[in-house]
C-alpha cells in the first residue's frame, strides 16, 4: 500500500523547505508519521521518514528526525544483515553517530556503531584485547581532524627534514591500518585532514617547504596514494572546503565540547561518511533519469521549436541548461547509466538531440530514451525493465513539481531530489546528494552507457532472430576466463557487493576477505568476461569456491543481468566443473538462500542439473551435483578468447 | 518579554521533542530531563538559528552553569536581539 495522501503531502512540503534551507516546519510532517504510525502504517511511515532524511536537513530537524527513528526504530524492523561499524576518534562523535546511523536507516542499512571514548583511536587499534575487537566491525571509520597529525615540521625544518617528518607521519597511519585490517579484514575509512582557515604564512603558506598548510597538503596527496584498498580516504578537507572553512572550524565548539566542525555541518559530514558505507554495500545510485523540457533546455520543445529553446552561447540561462548538460555527460563517462523520460513526439524530442547545435548530450549518451504521453512513473518502470536495472538505483530529476511528486508517490523506491526553478542550481542540487559515491573507478565503469546501449541493440537483434539458439549463435560471444587477482579486484569486489539479482547466496564480502580466499589454496575463485559483436560486456561473472574431501562448495555465484540467458551459467558450470574434476573433487555442492531480490536465481540450480539435498540458511536450499556418474557439459554458444 | 518566553520555549520544545515542555524563568538545566552537555550544544544551536544571533564560547559554558536558569538565557538573548535591532 503507498504511502497516505497526508504523508506525501507532508513530505513534499518538508522536502521543499529544506531544500529552501528553512527550518521549523517539521511539526506537520511529525505529525503525519505519528498519525501513521498510530494507524498501523508503519511501512509507509517508515518509507516516508526515510525519504525525508535528505542532507540538506538543518542540524536541529536531523537530531527531531533521529529521535523519531529511534523511537520507531523497534517497530520498523528492517530485513537485511546487521553492519557493524566502529567509530574510532579523536574528538566527540556522539552527534555523528547518531546522523551516521540517520542516513544509512535512510539509506536502508540497519547498523550497529561501536564508539569508543574519543581520543583513545590508537590504543583501541593496537590493544588487542580491546572492545574494538570484541566488535569485530565490518567498516572501521577513523575519525581524525587536522589536529591528529602528529609529526608538524618546525617552519626552519628544510626540505629534506619535511620529507622524513612526512614518511613518518604516513607510517604511523599506515600501521594502525595494517594492524586492525589484519586481525579484523573489515574496511578502514580514513579522514583526511582539514586545513584550517588561517595561515600564519598567508600567501606563502602553500609554497613554504616546512608550511603547516604545505605538509597537510603533501600529507593528503599521500594518503590517497598509499591507501591499500582496503582503505577509503575520506575527503573531509573537501567538506570543509565547500562549507567555507571559518565557517566549517567554528572554533567556540571545538573549544567549548572538542566537536571537530560547527555542529550545522555534522549534518552534510554525517551524509558524506554514510555514502561512502552505502556505496561500498553496494546501495549506490547507478541510472540518472532526465526530464527534457526546462531540465536539459529551457522552454517546451513542442511549443518552442528548435529555433525557439534557450539553449547555449549567448543567453545566460541557455548556457546554464548547457553546463548542467555538461555535468550530466561527464557523469555518464564515469559510468552513471543516462536515460530520458520525457512527456512528448519522441520524434520531436530526438530530433533536439541530432540537430540543435547547441546540444551538449547526443543520442548515443542515452542507454535508454522514452518520450510520450503516458505518466512518468509508468515511464520510469518501463525505463528499469529495459536496463535491466533496479528501481532503487535510479535518481529521477524532473522541473515540474507536480511530476516529482507524482514519480515519489508510485514509485517510492526512485529518489527524487527537489530542484530549484534556476538551472544554475542543478548541479549542485544533484551533487549534494552523493548518489553515485564510489571508492573505486575500473573499466566498466568508464564504458558502461556503451554497454547498455549495445543491449539494447542486441535486444533488438534478439527480437529480429528466429530463434534463441539462432541468435545466440549470432552474438559471437567470446570469454575470457581468469581467477580473481590484482588486474580484476575491484570489479569483482564491485559485484560482489552490490549485485542482488542473479546472487545465489548474497554473501558480501571485503577487498581483504577475497584476498584471503584467493590465497587459500583450498578455495577457487573465477570471474568472467564476455565480448560479442555489439561490444564488450566486461566482467560479468564471479565465483567463489571451497574445496574440501571430495566436495567442491559453491560459497558465491554471481552474474550482472545483463547478459541473462546467453548460456553464461552453462559455460560457468562447465568451467567449474572441469576445475573440480582436475583436483579430484566429485561433488558440486551450493545454496540458495533467498532474499527479497534474488528470486530470479530460485531455480538455478534446477535448471543446471543439481538435485535437491535439503534446506540451507535463511530458509534456502541445497543442492548437489555428482561429476563422477556420467555427468557431461552442455555446449555453449560461447568460445573463449 | 512574554513573545520571546513563548518563541524560547517552542525552540526548546523542539530540542527535546516535546511538545508539552513548559518553562519558566526559573527552570534550570536540573529540571528538564536529558538537559546535558550534548543537549545543551543542540539548544543553542536551535536558538541561534532560529534568532539569528551568536553565543560566546564563555556564554555557552555559562548558561550551563551551577545557578543559571531560563530567566538569564531569555535575559541574554533578549540584550543580543536588542543590540541586532539598532
């Protein structure tokens, strides 16, 4: 059931004040979740406290909003794994936590936090017997300001002194990674430093060698560099940056409770390290969905002509629509999936796309193009069918209030960010949001509108076929089959972690606990690649593997669903089978344990051949496949590169 | 002063989400329950939002104080707004 008239007003109106930076009007959407509440709607209260959590909030409604939550948070039982999170700092961090834990409940993450009394993050790492490790978190955030730094040269320091003062400041950060990743394998997140307003040296400050200004500098250019994977930096010097920096460092708090910003921006500071978490668990945004008219120009196309749209050089507001469109193109490069909904001809509408001169976005930029007249949220379902994407990894932005609305009201899993009436605006209402964080960049990323739009085209090759068989065979499709290792870690661990549809267990697992199991000689570890003649899909499949007396334990199988049944399970099989068989390895033993999302992979093994043994986890199944009786591999439409 | 006495209390009412708090001039920090340290920072976060005007580190520790009550914070703040008006 959607959320009530009543809620979605209230969250519309919440929504467009905070947006507008006012404050105090929470009390109606209060209202509304409590009267929800009290009328047993507590999905649909809980699904609107979510979407209110936005971090544009001011310091005092996240704190009313984070009361709420927890007051509700017994009744709002949220399905899922519980994280664990250790918060290590060198300052008060309650309020921090307590917005951490807002936005990842916005997000959708139930979490433990463990916080240790501020101060003590070293003795915490290198105690091992401390509480840290009885936690056994699965995220470390190391919360450390600019005054952590321990090895500051004196200004007389020369150049050479900075640089052993500089190794040695980056090894004692380096150790307390090493030393909590090692026992712990969870996945460190570590502040950067924050430079504070004021410069001694003034202009100098950044070209004197033994600078304050100058060694934070060279100190973050270093952590970046020699963070191991299993470490994220995270930019707080960035946030201090876009908050203006007296304003960021109000030093009355610092002084008056050791809070290492002004509390109004613990709020944006909460939201930054949350989407750093989500991301990693693999909750990011994946597909921007753009309205046309007065979103990419200005004016109605239908109405305006393409002589009459303000588009580009010469008017001010016709360049702002450009350099969102900019915006938008160099998010599509760094592998956010673009596509248009967009009430109008489709021809008309295309036709801006080739012809306007002006146009910074062309057609081969869009994975997926829809423009007519039906309602937009049906629009935005039938654009997730045809990506092949999940409704919860799509941001839709949209002028028109009224289409905003409409799209949050039914289809409540898209977030819909408000945006102002001046396009100028319409970058940073998007970048605030942190929608597509990520912590690493690899080669999908960066052709990944390529890939989709090829899909598409091959949908189309697929619909011309006679038969399946006939256009499997015309794909051409090559594999490339490798364990994982240091050139396929991130993508791998990429999948691993956010894939949710075709994942047989839904195991998620760090950049350290894959590394372990690639080094155990007992476990095997493969992934896929797939290329055909519309281009190459990347690594598309991952399989982790235990060995043991005979049995080969299928402990994670997963495949993006972009290349769903083109016989990549058959070939993936094949290849696992094979490897067992060379290790004297008989059985094939795996599990489905089912989740809310994963029901497409219920009859996998079934359909591989596998016989039912009994149940697994959570409700699953297990299942096992004898090598050794006659079993043979089924050809594949797949040869290998 | 009663306008203010009623805009004070509403922020307070916010803080600590609730919506039936009342205060008065001689309430203190012992008499509204969860009134700490970190609550106290939320107070007067809220106040200087909601009226524009900023406390000195040495009047955030002070309102906290031993003998400090709600009469002297609506006497503080009502000397800053009067000082923003001229």
């Amino acid at each position: 059931m959607p959320p009530s008239d009543a809620l979605l007003a209230a969250l519309d109106a919440h929504l467009r004040e905070m947006d507008a930076g006012q404050s105090g009007g929470t009390a109606d959407l209060l209202r509304a979740l409590r009267q929800a509440v009290d009328d047993g709607q507590i999905e649909q209260a809980a699904d609107t406290l979510r979407r209110a959590i936005v971090p544009s909030l001011d310091y005092t409604t996240a704190l009313t909003l984070s009361r709420l939550q927890r007051e509700f948070g017994g009744r709002l039982a949220q399905s899922g794994e519980v994280v664990r999170i250790a918060v290590l700092s060198s300052f008060t961090a309650s309020q921090l936590v307590r917005l951490v834990e807002l936005f990842l409940f916005a997000a959708g993450v139930r979490c433990e936090i463990y916080q240790a009394e501020y101060g003590v993050f070293r003795q915490e790492v290198l105690d091992e017997g401390s509480e840290l490790y009885r936690f056994r978190p699965r995220f470390l955030f190391l919360a450390t300001s600019w005054r952590d730094l321990g090895h500051l040269p004196e200004l007389s320091a020369d150049a050479e002194a900075v640089n052993g003062l500089l190794d040695r400041e980056l090894g004692s950060w380096a150790h307390l990674w090493h030393r909590a990743h090692a026992r712990l394998q969870c996945q460190v997140i570590q502040n950067n430093f924050d430079a504070p307003a004021w410069r001694v040296l003034g202009n100098h400050e950044p070209r004197h060698p033994a600078s304050r200004g100058r060694f934070m500098s060279r100190m973050n250019g270093r952590l970046v560099e020699s963070a191991p994977p299993y470490v994220t930096i995270h930019d707080i010097d960035h946030l201090s940056a876009l908050a203006g920096r007296w304003q960021w460092s109000d030093e009355r708090f610092y002084h008056h409770a050791k809070l290492p910003c002004a509390p109004e921006f613990l709020v944006d500071y909460a939201h930054s390290v949350s989407s750093l978490i989500a991301s990693q668990l693999g909750l990011g945004k994946k597909c921007l969905v753009l309205d046309l008219d007065n979103t990419l120009w200005g004016g109605v196309i239908g109405d305006d002509g393409l002589g009459g749209i303000r588009l580009g050089q010469g008017d001010g507001e016709g360049e702002a629509y450009q350099s969102f469109q900019r915006y938008v193109l160099d998010l599509g490069r760094r592998g956010v999936i673009l596509a248009v909904c967009s009430k109008n001809e489709e021809a008309t509408a295309r036709e801006v796309f080739e012809k306007h001169t002006e146009m910074i976005l062309r057609l081969p930029d869009i994975a997926c193009f829809v423009a007519n007249w039906q309602d937009k949220a049906t629009n935005v379902r039938t654009i997730a069918t045809r990506l092949n994407i999940g409704l919860n990894s799509m941001v839709f932005v949209d002028d028109n209030p009224m289409e905003r609305s409409i799209v949050r009201r039914l289809v409540p899993e898209v977030a819909v960010p408000e945006m102002p009436e001046d396009p100028t605006g319409f970058v940073r209402a998007l970048e605030r949001h942190r929608y597509f964080q990520t912590v690493a960049l690899n080669q999908e990323d960066l052709q990944r509108t390529e890939m989709y739009r090829a899909n598409v085209e091959r949908e189309s090759a697929e619909a011309s076929a006679s038969n399946l068989d006939d256009f499997l065979r015309s794909l051409a499709m090559t594999a490339r089959v490798a364990p994982i290792g240091a050139a396929n870690l991130e993508r791998a661990t990429q999948l691993i972690n956010r894939s949710n549809q075709f994942n047989l267990t839904t195991r998620r697992y760090s950049t350290g606990e894959i590394m372990q199991r690639v080094d155990d000689p007992n476990w095997l570890t493969l992934t896929v690649s797939l290329a055909d003649r519309f281009g190459d899909n990347g690594l598309i499949s991952v399989v982790m593997a235990r060995g043991a007396d005979g049995v080969l334990s299928i402990d994670t199988w997963i495949m993006s669903c972009r290349v769903l049944k083109r016989g990549v399970e058959l070939f993936v099989l094949n290849r696992l089978a094979r490897a067992a068989s060379e290790r004297g390895w008989s059985l094939l033993r795996g599990a489905y344990i089912p989740t809310a999302k994963n029901i497409i992979v219920r009859d996998h093994y079934e359909g591989l051949g596998f016989a039912l043994v009994g149940p697994a986890d959570n409700g699953g199944t297990l299942w096992e496949l004898r090598l050794d009786t006659g079993w043979q591999e089924t050809a594949v439409h797949i040869g290998e590169a | 002063m009663d306008g203010l006495h009623d805009q004070v209390q509403d922020v307070f009412r916010r803080v600590f989400g609730d919506d039936a708090l009342v205060i008065q001039e001689a309430t203190t920090a012992d008499d509204v329950p969860g009134w700490d340290s970190l609550m106290h920072i939320n107070l007067i976060i809220a106040m200087e939002k909601r009226f524009g005007v900023k406390f000195a580190t040495a009047e955030i520790a002070r309102l906290k104080e031993e003998g400090q009550n709600v009469g002297i914070l609506l006497t503080v703040l009502g000397s800053k707004l009067s000082r923003l008006k001229t």
